[in-house]
C-alpha cells in the first residue's frame, strides 16, 4: 500500500512479532526469516539518509534532508500494522526504529505541536493500551511513534488529538458504503465532510482505506471527490492510475 496527499507519502508495513525480531507480511503464515522490519524498512531507510545527509549536502543548523531528491524537506510517512501481540510487538519496534531515532531523523509531537522529519513513524492494528494512556497523559515528554485514531469515532477516544496521533483514518466502504451508479451520493458527501471536519479540529489528517479500485471511472471519481472534501491521504495501490488522476487534479 502506498498513500498519496499533497505533502504526505508513505507506505505501510503489517508487521507480527516472532522469537524476538518484527517480521513483515500481510498473514502469519508468509512469515520468511528474509523479510525482517529491521532489513526491509529501517536499515534501507538510514543508509538512504546517510547517503542524503553527507557532509557536504547539510551546513549546521540545517535540518536533515529527507529521502525524496526532488523534495528533500518531504516526510516519508511509515505506517505501521501491528497484527498481533502488541505488548511483545511494541519492545521491539522501538528497538527496530533505533537507527533512524538515533540520528534525529524520526517526526516528534510535544504539546501538540510537531517538529517533522525525514521520517514519520505511524501505528496502527493492535496498539498496547498503556501506550494509549501515556500518549494521553503525557504532552510534555516528545513522542516519536505516533498514532492512528479511528476516523469515524474520534469524540470521546483516546486518539483526541496531535498530542498522541497523525492520522485519523477508516474503512471508506464500512463509513462511507458502495457508491452506486458510479457517483457518490450527497448523503455519502456529508458524512466525508463531517469526518474531515473532526480530524482537522482536533489536528489531524484524514484517511481512508479500501477506496474502490474498479472501473477505473468509479475509482478515479473517489479519488477526486475525495481530494476536493479535504481529505489528507488517499490510499492507492494503483501508483501509475493515481498519477494520472493527480495531473488532472492539479489542472482543474
């Protein structure tokens, strides 16, 4: 999965936990010892900085440049699904991110307020519940894992704010429902509306998941429906299609 926003890419990583290291795939069973956290995201992710932040390319004082070359002040945003046993799952993704924390390279929030970097680090699935406590509890100490709120639900939840979250995100086909006759209906319009108005209150980005993907006309016309509604980020599979659409967005 990727996710496309203006100002926001990033893509997604189902992680399970296993004899102490975090492994990616999509189900337990296509586990691969060659398919670690660490090998496939972290340690790319700090040889590319490394190679992006050399000597001569920062100055003091200048924040570190990101991975993009074409825009080296963009964020990657890294989503990260945690599928099982989040209090084991939760140690050691701390530890996986140490390479990127280490060299300051990871977007932290204090007091509600972010300071952005080459890299932003968001979890969802399973999420230990003290951990939702303390990005409740805590403004004042920087965090710099955060967190996905439910979209659809936001009033009354943990997840109230950039205190503790970056995205607010939901199913578009339990939330929003099938689009029939190939166009969003006004009632459909207003709900997106009403979502997008209480993840921006409270600071945050809105996202949808499991965007229709056929006939091209029907995904193409979510997709744009939902960029004019404000929502943040769009999740796309289709990278050339959601390209194209792009162009055309930025023409009208």
């Amino acid at each position: 999965m990727s996710a496309l926003q203006a100002g926001c890419i990033g893509v997604e990583a189902d992680v399970w936990p296993y004899e102490g290291e975090l492994f990616v795939a999509h189900k337990r069973d296509a586990l691969s010892p060659d398919r670690t956290f660490r090998g496939l995201y972290t340690e790319p992710l700090a040889r590319k900085l490394e190679s992006m932040n050399t000597p001569h390319s920062t100055h003091p004082g200048r924040e570190a440049r990101g991975i993009f070359d074409a825009d080296s002040s963009q964020t990657l945003v890294l989503l990260v699904d945690i599928k099982a046993e989040p209090e084991t799952a939760w140690p050691l993704l701390l530890h996986a991110l140490e390479p990127l924390r280490n060299r300051g390279w990871l977007t932290s929030t204090r007091a509600g307020k972010i300071a952005t970097g080459p890299v932003t680090v968001v979890v969802t699935g399973k999420i230990p519940r003290q951990l939702l406590l303390l990005h409740e509890e805590d403004h004042n100490t920087p965090h710099d894992i955060l967190l996905d709120a439910p979209l659809s639900v936001l009033a009354g939840s943990h997840y109230h704010s950039s205190n503790n979250s970056y995205w607010a995100s939901d199913s578009f086909p339990k939330k929003i429902g099938y689009v029939w006759f190939g166009k969003l209906r006004s009632s459909q319009l207003h709900r997106v509306r009403q979502h997008v108005h209480e993840a921006h209150s409270r600071g945050l980005k809105a996202r949808y998941w499991g965007l229709p993907t056929w006939p091209p006309t029907l995904r193409d016309h979510v997709w744009t429906a939902l960029v004019q509604e404000g929502v943040d980020i769009i999740n796309v599979d289709n990278l050339k299609g959601v390209a194209e659409a792009w162009e055309q967005l930025r023409i009208q």
